[in-house]
C-alpha cells in the first residue's frame, strides 16, 4: 500500500559534489540548447514573426537540464506555460517546436497549439499548459499508468512557485502521497507569479514546506546549478522508480526576462539590480566553468556544442519558415479520435 | 422595437468624449467605487501591476490596498472569497483574467454563487461581479481565448453581460455593481483597445434589456458581444446592396430580452442569430428555439444561426481566422435567408 515518507526537509550542500565528464558535458549541451532556442524565439517574437504569447525560460535551463538528464525516453513529464525549455531538455526537435511557433502545419500540435501547448509524446512529453497548476494531477494520473501496467517509468511535474497555491497543486500531492506514485514534483521558485514576488503570495520562504503537508519528502537546491539540480533529480527519480513515493524537489532559479515576451516593462517590479545579481551567476556559465576547471570538457569542445546548436537553429527556423500552413478545411482535425 | 428609446431614455445624453474599450470599463468600476464604499476589487496581479489588460490601471493609487487586493492564483478561493463578502453584504469585482479559468472555481460559480439567494430562501443576496476576458483573435489558443457565455447562461441565478464596444464596457459594468446578483461581465480581447464615445458622469446600462444597434427592415440580426461590430459592419456591406438589416445587441445574454427580438422579428420576419461561442449548444440555439416558439408564423425561413465550428479554438492564425465568424459570414448569412421566400 502506500508508502509513508519522511516529512523532513533537508538543504543540499552549496557546492555540488562530482559528476562524470559525460554528465557534465549532457547538462551543458541541453542547457546551451534551451538557451539559444529561446533567445532565438525571443528574437523571432520582436520581430513580429511569431504569434500569441511567448514565456520564456532563459536563466532557468539547470532545472530542465539538471532534471531530463535523470530521466529516461520513457518517464513523463508535465510542463507549463513556460514549458518550452522542458520540451527541448527531454529531446523535442527544434524543427516542430519552431513549427508550432509559427503555427506551421508540421508543428508539434500540427499549428493548433501555438508556444504554450507544445508537447511529444515519443519524448514522453505531456504537454505544456496553459492553466496554471493543471499538470500537476496528469503527472500523477501518469505515474499511475506506469504502476498500473507494470512499467518502471516515473513522472515528473513541473510547477512554478505561483502554481502552489492552486487547488491542482494540493489535490495532487496528496493524491500523489496517499498512493504512493512515482511522481517527481520540480518546483521551479523563479521569485515571482507573473509580476507578484513570492512573498506577495505566501508567508513561507521556501515552497518545499508544502510537502511536508503530504508527507513527502523534500530537498532545496540551487537552481542556477544544474549539478545540484541534477543530484537531486537522480535521487527524486531514483527513489521513486524504486517505489518509495514522491518527492519534491524545490530549485530556486530566476528568469530573465519578462513574463511574457522578452522586455518592455511598464511596471518595475523587481530591480535592475536583483536582476543583474542574478545574471552574475548565470547557470550556463557556471557549468561551462566547472567544465573546464574540472577537464571535463575543453574550452574548444564547448564552443562546438554552441556552434552545432546554433547551426541546428537556424536550419529549423528556416524549415519552419517554408513549412505549409494549416488548411482550413481541416479545421474538425483530432476534435475527437477514431 | 420601443426598447431602443427606452434604453437611451435611462441613459444620460451629455458630453461625450472619446474612450478605449478597456479605459471605459476602468472609469466605471473607478466611479462605482466612489459611489459605494462597499466595492472592492480582487483578482491576481490587479492591484500593483494594474491588471495584465490594464483594467485596473491606477485604482490602486486612488483606492489602496484595503480595496485593491493582488490575491495569489487561486481561482476557487479567489471567487469564494467574493461569495462570502458578498453574503456580508460588500459587494465584491473579482477578476478572472482569461474566462477560460473559470474551470478551475466553476463550483464557486455555480454551485455556490449562484444558489446561495435561492437556498437562503431569500434571506441574502450575492452582489458579486466577476470580470474576465473572452474571446479569440489573440492568438491565444485553447486554453485562453474561449467563450462561455452559454456555460454560464444555463445556471439559474447567474446574469451574465457582454459588452460590445466602449459604451457599454462602462455602462454594463456599473450595473453589474449595483446589481444585487453574482453578475459575469464578458470583456472580449480584441475590442480592449478599441475606441468609442463614452460618457463622462456614471451611469449604468439596465441589465436584461437588449439593444437595437442599428434599424432595418429585411433581415434581423442577433449579435453576441464582438459579433455586433462584426454585424453593423455587414449591413453597412449589405445596405450598398440594398438589403437593410436590423442589428439587435442583447447586451445581456442571462437574462435575455427576447421580447425585443420577437418585435424586430415580426417586422423582419427573417433572424440571423450570431455568436463567437461554439454552434453547437450556443445561446444562438437558446434564441432561436424561443423565436419559433413565440413568433413561428412571421418567420419566412428558418432561423439561421453563425457560431464557431465544434472545436478548441486553434492556434495559428489562419486557423483562428477562419474559426471566429466575421462581417463576410454574416454577410453571406443575410444573403442566404433572403433567397428563401
Ligand atoms: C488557472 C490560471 N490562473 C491564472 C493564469 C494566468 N497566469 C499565467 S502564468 C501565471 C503566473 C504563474 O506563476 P508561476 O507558477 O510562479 O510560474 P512562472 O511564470 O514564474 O514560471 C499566471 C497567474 C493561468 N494561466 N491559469
């Protein structure tokens, strides 16, 4: 029956202990990829090119990075509206994530979802969203699934720290807890619920507090470094492919740029300054840093990871660029199935 | 067909100046505010950020914090909150940003807001306003540009208003403030910025009483919210042709004026009814069933009706613009009903 967890919380170490060449050279390539495929999508919006809205996720890739790197093809992930740095970390291809920017035809919702919608199911990428919190229960009906049929796959839910305070969150955990499913929760505290701090939203300092509501355990790390996030994403996953329960893992992380869109702020709701102290421990940085410090990776290797990726980009920019648009008449298309 | 003149007879004639769509709802919730210290906003990001539509652009400088409330993103307690002010006798906006969110505290909405009067036996009321943005045309997608009126409509208890231009964004949204029911004001995304005469002084737009937009005499057209802009645009179109259509703007969708339909129908004898909702299930069908019911013998043909197709509203905007009906498909709606003798 259902496990019972420990309701301690416990903070990781300030600096991360070693991971493998391999590992480090994984987390760096899938964060220069979130980087550059939203500083592009960035562009691409300023221009006037892309339609609907855009979040973006740049200064948050260690999450996505430290948390997809712990995971197989086959574990599932929820995401949200800020969800395309989740898509391209669990190996969505830029060409159908561009697509469905564009709200090309061979995008990844056929041009129906547009940026907040982007999902793949070969990647076991359920989906971003559009309502706040609502992954949070798929992720768990997918855990469920797993144990169900027998599979050793686990699911993860992102969430924001805005997220936590809807009812989705809350059922979820505990329905999470009281079976005892393989989930993951993330909690990706970037500070802020669109323009409202944290502390305009909840009394507590840290959202891992609200696990220990469920009886499930919970670990702090620091989300600009994607070794730690991962660390505590290997343990997460592991623990819970084992069958011991959830867990939640709370990575504080910061974006860069605006809620929506890249900049244009009528309203100074956070310093230039707390921006800009972020910025100085920038995550990608920090693990080209520890890369090259450690030899795990030389200088000209990394620079290849941004040349190839930026080379990737611009190829599927421009397939997007030339793809179809949707046809009309098939408006009905996937209303229902069969 | 006297509701027109009735209609402007309630409302002042004075100066008028210029307003954006989204700046006249903000005069009149500022206004009823004044008027009545029981009023209080709540919603997320409304107070310090002013709303992400500017809504609520500088009520907090003028009202403060008391009054002006940024409440965390919970949806269900967010609308109960305004249920059990409401039950206390404050009268309560509370903003939903996107309509779309009301999945998340529909219970608040319909299970408790709007039966609350009802199982009380009488005994309180619930003067709850709840604000949101509907509609398309965004690019918004499934998740963020729908339209609900027809959800909602079909609960008892509710009123629900969807303004189509600037006047009566103010005009529906002080009556939803005085107005002593949980009252859903529908603000369509796409008329935000768009401009109209609007009066200086308060004044509020009687619920439950439609509006002749414009005078016809050979098709009746019933246009929900965007939809009647969309309306007045084809029979401008059509008048060139010769075809002078009449456009009836319910303005309040629950409860719906229908006597002022049936009046226009019975000199028309052909109806047209138009909404950016789904078809299927839409208040066109509500409206319709009731034209044939009461006025079947004036009708010359079927009542015809202009919604969107049975699916999410999509993404990519070729898409979404063949989905949101517009002047040409109303238009050609005209057209068609008059080849029927
Ligand atoms: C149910 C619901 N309410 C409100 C919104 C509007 N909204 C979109 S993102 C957002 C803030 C989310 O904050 P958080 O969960 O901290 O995520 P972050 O944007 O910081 O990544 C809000 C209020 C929504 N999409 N869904």
């Amino acid at each position: 029956m259902a496990q019972r967890a420990s309701t301690t919380s416990k903070k990781s170490p300030q600096v991360s202990t070693q991971v493998s060449p391999p590992v480090v050279k994984d987390l760096h390539e899938r964060m220069v990829r979130i980087r550059l495929f939203e500083t592009e999508a960035g562009r691409l919006m300023e221009a006037g090119k892309l339609p609907g809205f855009l979040h973006l996720y740049v200064g948050q890739e260690a999450v996505a990075a430290g948390v997809m790197a712990a995971l197989r093809d086959d574990d599932q992930i929820t995401s949200t509206h800020r969800g395309h740095g989740h898509a391209v970390a669990k190996g969505v291809g830029f060409r159908e994530m561009y697509s469905e920017l564009y709200g090309r035809v061979t995008g990844a919702c056929l041009g129906r979802g547009g940026s907040m919608h982007i999902n793949d199911l070969t990647r076991g990428m359920l989906g971003a969203n559009g309502i706040v919190g609502a992954g949070v229960p798929i992720a768990v009906g997918a855990a469920f699934a797993a144990r169900y049929k027998g599979e050793d796959s686990v699911a993860v839910t992102f969430f924001g720290d805005g997220a936590t305070n809807i009812g989705a969150f809350h059922e979820g955990a505990n329905m999470a807890a009281i079976l005892g499913l393989p989930v993951v929760f993330v909690c990706e505290n970037n500070g802020y619920a669109e323009f409202t701090p944290q502390s305009g939203h909840m009394l507590l300092t840290d959202v891992a507090d609200r696990a220990a509501a469920y009886g499930m355990p919970s670990v702090i790390v620091d989300g600009m470094d994607a070794i730690a996030v991962h660390r505590a994403a290997t343990e997460a996953v592991e623990r819970a492919r084992a069958g011991a329960g959830p867990m939640m893992i709370e990575a504080k992380t910061y974006r860069y740029f605006d809620h929506q869109g890249v900049k244009g702020l009528r309203h100074p709701y956070r310093s230039d300054e707390e921006v800009a102290e972020w910025k100085s421990r920038d995550p990608v940085d920090l693990i080209e840093a520890r890369a090259v410090a450690d030899g795990s990776a030389t200088r000209a290797e990394l620079d290849d990871v941004w040349r190839r990726t930026r080379e990737e980009i611009a190829e599927a920019i421009a397939y997007a660029e030339a793809s179809p648009l949707p046809d009309p008449a098939d408006l009905l298309l996937n209303v229902y199935s069969g | 067909m006297t509701t027109t003149t009735e209609a402007s007879a309630v409302t002042p004639v004075v100066a008028t100046r210029k307003l954006t769509y989204v700046k006249a709802f903000n005069e009149g919730l500022a206004q009823a505010m004044r008027e009545d210290e029981n009023v209080f906003v709540a919603g997320e990001d409304v107070a310090g950020y002013g709303g992400v539509f500017r809504m609520f652009d500088n009520l907090l400088d003028e009202f403060g914090p008391r009054r002006m409330i940024d409440t965390p993103i919970s949806e269900a307690a967010l609308v109960g909150l305004g249920v059990g002010a409401a039950a206390r006798g404050l009268r309560p906006v509370v903003d939903l940003m996107f309509m779309d969110f009301i999945g998340v505290c529909l219970d608040q909405i319909v299970n408790q807001a709007a039966k609350m009067k009802y199982m009380f036996g009488g005994a309180l009321s619930v003067p709850l306003t709840i604000t949101t943005a509907s509609g398309a045309g965004l690019g918004a997608a499934a998740q963020h540009s729908q339209s609900l009126e027809a959800w909602l409509a079909h609960v008892p208890g509710l009123k629900v208003v969807m303004p189509c231009d600037a006047y009566t964004a103010k005009g529906l949204t002080v009556s939803a403030i005085r107005d002593d029911n949980p009252v859903v004001v529908m603000l369509n995304k796409v008329l935000l910025g768009s401009a109209g005469e609007v009066p200086e002084e308060i004044y509020g737009i009687p619920l439950g009483r439609a509006h002749t937009a414009r005078q016809g005499s050979d098709v009746t057209v019933i246009a929900l919210g965007r939809m009647v802009g969309e309306a007045l645009a084809a029979a401008d179109e059509l008048s060139a042709e010769g075809v002078e259509i009449e456009v009836i703007d319910p303005r309040t969708v629950q409860p719906l004026d229908t006597e002022t339909m049936f009046a226009s129908v019975r000199r028309t004898n052909r109806v047209l009814v138009v909404h950016e909702a789904v078809t299927f299930g839409g208040l066109g069908a509500e409206i319709a069933a009731q034209i044939q019911d009461t006025v079947f013998d004036y009708l010359d043909a079927p009542v015809l009706r202009i919604g969107a197709p049975f699916s999410p509203v999509p993404f990519s905007p070729v898409l979404e613009k063949a989905y949101v009906p517009d002047r040409a498909r109303i238009a050609q709606g005209c057209r068609r009903l008059l080849e029927r003798s």
